[in-house]
C-alpha cells in the first residue's frame, strides 16, 4: 500500500510557477540558521505557503517535517530570505513529487517500535532543543513528530531524555490503539530507540544524580514503564537512528539513505 499527494504538489508547483525552476535534492541545507526579521513583509505570502507545506509535511512526506517546522518558528518574523528557504522545500517536494510512503507486509518484524533523537540547543535564538521522534508498526511508519521543547535544557542528556519521555508518551498510546481497536497484544517489551547512553542509563536505571534532580517529575515515569516491562530501551549508533533527520538538515547521503529507510520510495 501506497499513500502520496502528488497531484497536490504539482498543483502548488504550478501556482508557484516552479516548471522550469532549479530544483533541489533535500528540503534544507545542513546547519542553516535564520535570525527573525526586524519586521514583516506583508507583501510576502509566507504563512499561506507554510501551511501548504505542513499539509504535506504531516500526511505522507516526513522527510519535510523538520524543515517545515523550523521556518514555521518564524511566522510572526519573516522577510525574503525566509520565504527563499520555504520555496526550496517546495522545489525539493517537485522533484521528489513521485515519491510514495510506502507499506509493506512484514508480519516478522516488530509489532511496534519507536526512533527518538533530539538535537541540543538548536535554536539559535532561544537555545531550546528540538525533538524528533518516528513510530513504527511491523517496521512500517504510522507516526511522525517533530517540534521545539518547552523549556532550555542544560544539557544533551536532559534534551535526549525530555524527547524520550514524549516519545514513550505517544508509544503507549498506540500500544493502547492496537489493544482496544485492533485486538493486537504485545508479547514483549517495545523497543524504544536511542543513541544517547547517559540518557539510556537515567530511562532504565534511575541514576537521578544530583546534577538530573532538577528534570521534572513526569519524565521519569520512562524508568517506572521500563521496571514493569511494558518498554525497553535499545542503544542505536546515531548514524542509524532514522529519527535523526527530525531533528536537523542533514547531508545530501545521509538524508537520502533515512529518506529510503523510512520508505519514501
């Protein structure tokens, strides 16, 4: 089964005027970083093209989620260069237009699973950190999210750990769907998919030293879930983590090779 809004692109492409335009082949340049505008170009229809792109974005291309949710941050502060960057995502979707999220039958694999990451202080105006977190069933991508945390963290652990908790948060919840919808039970712990060890050591044994005393309480009920065996959390090499490019802009080859893993082909 196939799921792809490629009409709907090329539709956006004809009213951009994008035919014959330079296309791109990821949706943002690694390491970009845009300041907020002195003031608004009214003349400019950002926020209208914004929207268009989270459409897109939230029903079958999560390879834009990052992009878009990042020049999303700045819609009460735009001028032309941010209008610039959310044409290149535009330009990036009309090349890729027949790229289809994908679902195949793997009864093998995994009945439910979860990829979480987070990138520290990435804001470069608020220092806030960024989470990104993909869940699968039987290997196939139901649910994507990528989003600015709430508050500032002091460091990357605290930051992998808040995504965690949000990410487990989510989890259960589509465990539950399974359970009472679809009469799916699990026969074992999820594995929930992380790449940073301090964080794993705080999620399954409770080092609440002196220095993570401050996170708050709500986060920690990723150690109580862990001690009864309803998750399980799995160390994952960064460079496999799929959920990375929620997070960031990546390469070229890095991003073209989460792209295909997550089934966008």
């Amino acid at each position: 089964m196939t799921l792809s809004q490629t009409q709907y692109i090329e539709s956006l492409a004809a009213k951009y005027n994008l035919e014959n335009a330079k296309l791109y082949d990821t949706p943002m340049e690694p390491n970009l970083k845009l300041d907020q505008a002195s003031e608004i170009d009214e003349r400019i229809k950002y926020r209208n093209l914004i929207g268009k792109l989270l459409y897109i974005s939230t029903g079958t291309r999560p390879d834009i989620s990052y992009s878009v949710n990042y020049l999303s941050r700045y819609q009460s502060c735009y001028d032309q260069t941010h209008y610039k960057y959310a044409m290149r995502i535009l330009k990036y979707l009309y090349k890729t237009k027949d790229i289809k999220l994908t679902y195949c039958d793997d009864i093998k694999g995994d009945v439910l699973d979860c990829m979480v990451d987070s990138d520290y202080a990435g804001g470069n105006i608020d220092r806030k950190s960024t989470t990104g977190f993909i869940i699968r069933v039987y290997g196939n991508v139901i649910f994507w999210k990528t989003h600015k945390q709430n508050t500032v963290t002091k460091c990357s652990t605290f930051a992998e750990y808040t995504a965690m908790s949000e990410a487990v948060t989510e989890t259960l919840f589509i465990k539950n769907l399974l359970s009472e919808t679809f009469d799916v039970e699990l026969e074992k712990p999820i594995n929930i998919y992380e790449d940073n060890s301090s964080a794993i050591a705080i999620a399954k044994f409770g080092n609440f030293t002196k220095n993570s005393k401050h996170i708050e309480v709500q986060y920690h009920f990723i150690n109580e879930n862990y001690e009864n065996g309803i998750i399980d959390i799995v160390k994952v090499d960064s460079n496999l983590n799929l959920a990375d490019m929620l997070t960031k802009g990546l390469e070229k080859t890095k991003f073209l090779r989460n792209r295909n893993a997550l089934g966008l082909i």
